[in-house]
C-alpha cells in the first residue's frame, strides 16, 4: 500500500508568497535610530570622586589632640552645634 498524501508526488504546485511584499520599499537611513545611555549610581559617584577635598592631615591630628586633652568640646562650640542642629529640625517642619 503506498500512501502519496492528497496529490501525487511531482504534481505541480502552485506558488505562494510567505508574506505581502510591501509597495514601497522601507528605506533604513529614513528611520530616525536614537540610542540610550543609563549610568549607574555607582557609575555617577565615582565620576564624581574628583570633587571629594583633601584630607587635612594637620587638622586632623590637631583634633584628635584637642578631644584627647579634654579642650575640644568648649562652651561656643556646644552652642553653634545645637543651634545648627535646632536649624535643621525646625527648617523641615
């Protein structure tokens, strides 16, 4: 028994586009092409590393002597703390 499927093997067949041939042709150089760029926030920090100032070794040391010796912490310097502090909360009520 020999199966051969609707028509013979041979027969002809007719043609068939796959798909519509568009009338116009699309020309690419016509398409508007935009690219995207999207940095990271790390990426954007670390361009911005450059705006970081120097460590003041000298000032640093002079502190550092000043809280050890007990003269850091002075009367003025306690007043301009809070009152910077009272700034800051009362200026986002």
């Amino acid at each position: 028994m020999d199966i051969y499927g609707v028509q013979p093997p041979g027969a002809p067949r007719p043609v068939e586009p796959a798909a519509a041939v568009p009338s116009t042709p699309v020309n690419p150089a016509s398409q508007e092409i935009s690219d995207v760029v999207e940095i990271s926030t790390i990426a954007s920090l670390a361009g911005r590393i450059h705006e970081i100032p120097d460590i003041r070794v000298d000032l640093v040391q002079r502190v550092r002597q000043e809280i050890a010796t007990g003269r850091y912490e002075t009367p003025e310097k306690l007043e301009i703390a809070v009152n910077r502090i009272m700034d800051d909360l009362l200026g986002t009520l």
